[in-house]
C-alpha cells in the first residue's frame, strides 16, 4: 500500500525499490562532473489526500536532486561526504554549525570530521510500515561519517514485521541516521507502526513512550503529521508518557499540523542554511519558506508559551524551536533500499536532530512541559539559541522571522548544548 500525503505540497514522485520513479531515473544515468542546479522532490509519502485529515499521517521530508545525479563513474569517498562535489550537511558539519563540536574550516561539511559526543537518554523513532535494512543502513552511515556504532533496537508496535513502503523507509532512515548523529551513545529504538493511520502511529507512540520509560526516560521524536482537525485535542494524551519528551516536524508547508500542534509536544520548525557556493564556507542561517508553522486552530496556549502571548494570542503558537530543514541545504542519508545516498531536508531532518542534541545534553527533565519551560526560559540566552531574524513562512509568507520568538523558528535553533 502506498502512502498518499498533503495538499500543502508539490507535486508527488513515488520511490521504487531501487530509485526515483520517473524523470528521476534518465537524469540519474548523466554524471556531470561538477552539477550545481537541480530539483525539489516530494515523495508520494509526503502527499495528503482530502480524505486522510484526520485518519493517516504523511512524511515531512523532501528530496534535493541533484542536476543530473550523483556521480556515476565517480568513486565514493571513504569517509565524509561520499561525493566531494557538493556541500549537503555531514553530522560533523551540523555539529560545527549549532556548537555542539569546536567550529573550524567555516563548517565546510568536506573539510570537518570532528562529531559530537554524548547521548545520556535513549531516544524513540515512532515511525510507519518497515524498514527492512534499518541497522546495515545505520552501520553504513555511521562507518562513513566517522561515527561509533549505534546501538538500535527495531520493534514492531504489534509485534508483526509491517509491510515495506519505499516512501516511509527513506524517512526511517533519515530519522534513525540524525537521531544517532547528534546523540552517538544514545540508544535508539526504531518502533514502526503497522501502517500511517493515526490509530497504528498512536499505538506506536505508546510502545515507543514504555520502552524509554523503561530506561529512566529520554525522548521520542515523530516526524510525521496531518493537517489538523477538531478532535486532535483528544489525542493529546498519547504525548504524555511519563518520563518523556516529546518531538514533532512542524510540516513541511503553510500552516499548522497535528501532533506538532499539541501542546505536549516541542513542534520543530525548519531553517535554512546559506554557504558560500564556491568556498562553502557556512554563511548564516534562516527561516525555511516552506516550513510548517503559525496559531493553532483547535489547540489553546499552554503555559510554558505565556510569557510570548503577545505573539501567539490565545492559542498554541508552533513551533517551538527550529533546525536545519530545507532541501536546498539537506542532509546525506543512506538507504540501501531506494538506491543509496540521498540528500534530503525537510522538518522530518530538524525533529530526531533536535532529539539527539537534548539527549547530548545530558539533562532529563522528565516532561515536554518541564523541557519546553527551560527552552523558553533561556530563549534569549545567545550562548544557548540562535535567534533566527531574517526568513518568512506560513500562508502568502504572512510569517516573518524576527527577534524574539517568532512563527517561523520558535525561540530558534541550537547555539550549543546547554540551555536545553
């Protein structure tokens, strides 16, 4: 079965067992030595029909396809960047960015290979339908990124092995890949829903809340969502395990989605990051266009957002907190299944990000609210945030970045590990 998602997006490509179906497929045979253009994709997985809202859930992940392709007749590097050609994001590279390493070399991502350390907790990755080479593609990625290898656990949130579907294996991929990167130590379980209804997810989310709780607490980080709808307020309390902190992708669109809407959750919004396109020298940093993000429809101002009422009126402001989101300036992600080495963004790439970085941290507050009242509390500390003031988002780009807490990048993106 194959996953239909939003209307928020572009046009669908599906993802065959091996490659991009489509125009994809001609472009990829071309090798040009040196490409710099190329296009945004959007998975069939990623495509909400009229008839989901409220019923399944879609992918936040979009794909940047290169001119061309990656190299063919070029040999993979062994270590970094497996192509030296372009400037996608390496883990050592986003580590140097966001502080969590010693910047160097303008974080050019093939010329750092220092990765961050740490992962106190364990982290959960609710995700649907299965991903059949999720630890070789794990180890594989770890190996070229100078990574320990992971500790990762798959489970089956019913205890049957879900059917394949290419669309949502790309995502477990990224979401296990990122989570890992920013937490090396940590241990991660994979806990795949029995397909994309909210009734199978949210079975997961309890599954995946039990097994960190297990381990004294940590955090579960969803990167999928639905446009929202009336009742979602009754779902809250899948978010609420003790001992947990939960994440959710703001979307990767105008407007605002469930469950990063739910005031049980830190809805991460996506950035973009500019480099110096012959230097690759890293530049600045600010709001994705195409993140998700803006006033809740259903949801009302929890407590830990009073002190930005000004902003969000009464109702639950989203997101929280942002990352590095946007295609343009992806993320390396190996998945065997759909052909190897993708480069891809997306807020389904900021969320187990900013997973990781809170387990890094080494602190565990037991609680989204408990995390997300020290996340606001410090927000306009410059050595813990980055306060993203340039960008728009949302609908007809109504959203503007600026100082402060805004719609776009929340209080903003990671300065450091401290602070969270």
């Amino acid at each position: 079965m194959q996953t239909a998602l939003t209307l928020r997006h572009a046009a669908p490509l599906a993802l065959s067992s091996a490659l991009l179906l489509g125009s994809t497929g001609s472009a990829l045979a071309q090798a040009p030595a040196r490409p710099r253009g190329g296009q945004i994709i959007v998975p069939a997985s990623g495509i909400e029909k009229p008839t989901d809202i409220g019923r399944r859930a879609h992918t936040t992940y979009k794909i940047f396809q290169p001119t061309g392709g990656f190299p063919k007749n070029e040999p993979q590097a062994k270590g970094g960047p497996p192509f030296k050609a372009f400037l996608f994001e390496t883990p050592a590279s986003l580590a140097c960015i966001y502080n969590l390493v010693t910047p160097s070399n303008g974080c050019n991502p093939n010329a750092v290979s220092a990765v961050v350390g740490g992962g106190a907790t364990s982290i959960a990755i609710v995700d649907a339908y299965d991903d059949p080479a999720a630890a070789a593609d794990l180890a594989k990625f770890s190996k070229q990124f100078g990574l320990p290898p992971a500790n990762l656990q798959v489970v089956f949130a019913t205890g049957t092995r879900p059917q394949n579907d290419p669309g949502w294996e790309l995502e477990e991929s990224l979401d296990i890949e990122w989570a890992h990167a920013m937490a090396p130590n940590a241990k991660i379980y994979l806990v795949e829903a029995a397909s994309n209804a909210f009734f199978d997810l949210f079975t997961a989310e309890t599954v995946a809340g039990a097994l960190v709780s297990s381990d004294g607490g940590g955090s579960v980080s969803n990167s999928w969502e639905g446009s929202e709808f009336p009742q979602e307020s009754q779902y809250d309390a899948f978010f609420s395990f003790p001992g947990i902190v939960y994440f959710a992708s703001a979307g990767d669109g105008p407007g605002v989605g469930y469950p990063s809407a739910s005031p049980n959750v830190i809805g991460v919004g996506g950035t973009t990051l500019s480099r110096n396109p012959n230097t690759g020298v890293y530049l600045f940093e600010s709001a994705w266009n195409s993140t998700g993000g803006g006033i809740s429809q259903f949801e009302t101002i929890p407590t830990y957002q009073k002190g930005v009422a000004k902003v969000v009126g009464t109702q639950r402001g989203v997101p929280d907190v942002a990352g590095a989101g946007d295609p343009n300036s992806g993320a390396w992600v190996w998945d065997s299944g759909n052909g190897g080495w993708f480069a891809v963004g997306g807020t389904s790439w900021s969320s187990p990000v900013w997973a990781g970085i809170v387990s890094a941290a080494g602190n565990n507050y037991g609680s989204t609210a408990a995390e997300l009242a020290a996340v606001y509390k410090n927000r306009g500390n410059r050595a813990d945030y980055n306060d993203i003031k340039s960008g728009v988002c949302g609908p007809w780009n109504g959203n503007v970045a600026f100082p402060g807490y805004d719609l776009c990048t929340g209080v903003g993106t990671p300065a450091s590990l401290s602070g969270k």
